[in-house]
C-alpha cells in the first residue's frame, strides 16, 4: 500500500526555549508511523530570538524540514500560510508548546486506513509544581468534563460541539478540509492577530464529518511559568474568547453576554468603594479554590486556583471588554464602508 503524504504545519513566534522539545518527539512519533510520507512546515511568523535557527539546529528527523518566514502576522495567518505551502494529502497542526507522544501518529496512520479523518489531540497539561500550569489543568478539567472525567475514543459534531476539548494546536486533517475551512472562516475582527481561529475552523469542520478524540493520539502541553506571561496568555484569551463564544450558537453565549453588565456594575463598586477590591479578591479566590477541592482537585491544584482566579478574572475580563471594542470597532467600519 502507498505511504499517504502528511504536512505537519507548525506556526512559531519567540518559540526558541520550546521548539526544541516539540521537535523532538515529532521526530520520535514519524519514526514510529511508517505509513506517512512526511515533511515538516515551520511558519517562522515574525520572531526575534532565533526561532528559524533553533528549529533547524534541534531537527533530527529524517522527514524534510522546510522554514518560512513572514511579518508578524498572528498564529491564524501563520498556519494559513502553512497550509498554503504544504503539499501532504494530510495535515498536523501543531504548537511549538505541544509534544506528540511517541505511538501518537501509529494510531492515526491506523485510524485513517479505517476511515476516520478528523482527530483532535487529547492534551495532557504538564503541572511539574507549575500553579500557572495547575491553574489551566483544573480550569480545563471542568469546563471539558464529559469527556476528561473518562477520557475514551469517541467523537464529536456539530451538536454537542462545545462540550468536548478541541484546538488547532494539535490538530489532524485532510489539507483539502482545513483548506475550505479557512477559505470559509470569517471573524467580526478587522484585525487577524487576536481571531478565535481554533473555535470557528473546527466548529465549520464539525459542521461536516466527526471529529474524533482518544488518548492514544495524545500530547503534553507546557504551560506558562511566569506571572507576566500566564497574565499575557489570560489577556489573549479572553479577547479570542469573545471571538469565538460571543455567538448564538455556543453554549457559552448566555454567560459571555451576562459578564459584561455583571462587569460593569462590579467595576462602578469598586470605583466608588475601592476596599472593596481586595475583600472581592478573597472571596473570589477563595470561592474558586473551594470549587476546585470539591470536583476532586489536589490540595496544590486548589490552592493555584484560589491564588490565581482573581488575577486571572481581571485579564480574562480586560480581554473580553478589548474583544466587544473590537466587535463594535469592526460593526461601525462595515456599516460606514471603511
């Protein structure tokens, strides 16, 4: 039987400290997947520490690794121009923070020869002692219980979409599919550096065939280490939360809609009382620490969460107040015809 051709497309910005690690188990997964034929497609999107050189010095992989370099342009229009440039039947989005466990693509050469061609990667949080990591590990655990209270193969559509964990930074596809994916991608955003890319590709894709989930097509994720950066990260995601939730049809809409006059209210209190501040604190935190414990979490796990939910609430929440300025900036240039 013919080798089926396999791109694994991965978007990198200041990703020299990470780049190395995802490399190499890349390397040790294709070594262990005979039945693809593959390249690896790098989209150096505008980074300053050595991203491009790190990446070729780490590569010890037999596959062909090829580097391409833009302005920095945002990871949606970094994996667009990946996708553009790879050539295999079948794509591997991947992070530069993610690494593939060994027997990962074994299983989807297996499971694609039996038909199933959508597979989203069941990512495995790296805590190491990391509360920023612990942090991500709970918040993800609850919001995704259906399937990580008993992680099995199954799959998902359209439906019961918003109740199972998905990403593009792990992501397997036929090319010809991501490619009509994008094509049909459209954000309320004027600016593509902050778009929800994850939730309306795969959503789009759900639309049309399942996608499939198991722990034997599995990663570990390293989350952030510093206070700076889980703040970055929470900022972020608030912004493409709004982007990609803030819509009718996602479970999360009733609440996204509800946190802006909640916001709002809580924001005019503290103005007016600003003590108030750190007792919200507390009691938020400890609020979210008391939940954690009682959905079974470590004594570690819940204390990150009580330490950082407040903090993590505040970016969260700038992100979303930023997403609906967005929102209303891209409605006002479209009416006006700017």
């Amino acid at each position: 039987m013919t080798n089926r051709t396999l791109s694994v497309v991965i978007p990198a910005y200041n990703a020299a400290a990470d780049i190395g690690g995802t490399l190499e188990a890349l390397a040790a997964a294709l070594e262990r997947a005979p039945g693809f034929d593959a390249e690896v497609v790098l989209v150096d999107d505008g980074s300053t520490d050595g991203t491009a050189e790190a990446a070729m010095a780490a590569w010890r992989g037999t596959a062909p690794l090829r580097v391409l370099a833009q302005p920095n342009s945002g990871r949606f229009l970094a994996r667009v121009a990946g996708l553009e440039r790879a050539t295999g039947e079948w794509v591997l989005l991947l992070d530069t923070r993610v690494s593939l466990h060994a027997d990962a693509l074994a299983h989807l050469a297996e499971r694609t020869a039996a038909g199933e061609r959508v597979w989203n990667g069941h990512v495995y949080l790296r805590t190491d002692d990391n509360p920023y990591g612990a942090f991500w590990k709970v918040l993800v655990e609850i919001a995704w219980k259906d399937y990580l209270a008993d992680p099995r193969a199954t799959s998902f559509g359209v439906d019961d979409f918003d109740r199972y964990p998905k990403g593009t930074g792990c992501f397997f596809a036929p090319r010809a599919l991501l490619l009509d994916s994008v094509a049909a991608f459209r954000s309320r955003y004027r600016s593509l550096h902050l778009v929800s890319d994850d939730t309306a590709l795969i959503r789009w894709i759900a639309e049309r065939e399942p996608i499939h989930l198991s722990p034997s097509f599995a990663c570990d994720y390293q989350p952030r280490t510093t206070l700076a950066a889980f703040l970055r990260q929470a900022l972020y995601r608030g912004t493409t939360f709004v982007d990609g939730h803030l819509r009718r049809e996602s479970r999360f809409f009733p609440g996204a809609v509800a946190f802006y006059p909640v916001s709002a209210l809580l924001g005019v209190a503290v103005l007016r009382r600003p003590a108030l501040a750190p007792a919200a604190a507390v009691v938020a935190g400890a609020t979210a620490g008391a939940v954690a414990a009682a959905s079974g979490c470590s004594a570690f796990e819940s204390r990150s969460v009580a330490w950082l939910s407040p903090v993590y609430a505040v970016a969260h929440g700038a992100g979303m107040w930023r997403g609906l300025g967005m929102l209303v900036a891209g409605k006002l240039r479209s009416d006006t015809g700017l």
